[in-house]
C-alpha cells in the first residue's frame, strides 16, 4: 500500500502490516529460522545454506532490517545479523492479539 493511503490507519494497524510483510516470503522466514538456530548469522553463512544468492539475501535482509525484525553489527568484513528481541517480542504479540480477536461464531 502506498503512503498515500497509510495514514487511514492507525499506528498499530500500520505496524502489524511491516511485521506481517517481513514474514510473506518464505525466503525471509528461511533467514530468520538461520538466524535462530544459530543464535546469529553473517551473511556468508546464509548463502552456503539458501539456494538463494548473495544479493537476493542482501534483499531480504535489508527488509527484515528496516521492519525492525533483525538487528546488525559489522564486524570487520562482514555483518553479523541477530534478531531484535524488542521487536520480535512485539510483533508475536499483535499477531497472537490479532487471532485472538476471531470468534468462530460468525458464520
């Protein structure tokens, strides 16, 4: 959805929309299961785990980035990546609120 029409929603309506962008690729999901498995992760790792290239995981992690999911640090050559424990936190509580909203009684 563009700019243009964000401002329609509130702030939380509009964040739960990033958390739930990060996790609409299964690319972006496989990242993330690397990174809590390994408790972290540099980008070259990924690419000797992920039929994906470099630049497709470069992608991929400067959206989980800029939604705020993972955190990085350079570390020399490389960056090092881990999850933000704040945002992550956060975002499985929307999304848990958000399904605990359904009441199977509407149709």
């Amino acid at each position: 959805m563009g700019l243009t029409k964000s401002f329609h929603f509130s702030d939380e309506q509009n964040q739960l929309a990033s958390f739930a962008k990060a996790f609409a690729h299964p690319a972006r999901i496989a990242i993330i299961q690397q990174i809590i498995q390994n408790k972290t992760c540099i980008v070259g790792s990924l690419t000797d785990t992920l039929p994906l290239s470099q630049s497709t995981i470069s992608q991929h992690l400067k959206e989980l980035k800029t939604i705020g999911i993972i955190k990085g640090e350079i570390d020399g050559p490389s960056i090092c990546y881990c999850i933000n424990e704040e945002n992550w936190d956060r975002a499985g509580k929307m999304i848990t609120q958000l399904f605990k909203q359904f009441d199977s009684s509407c149709c």
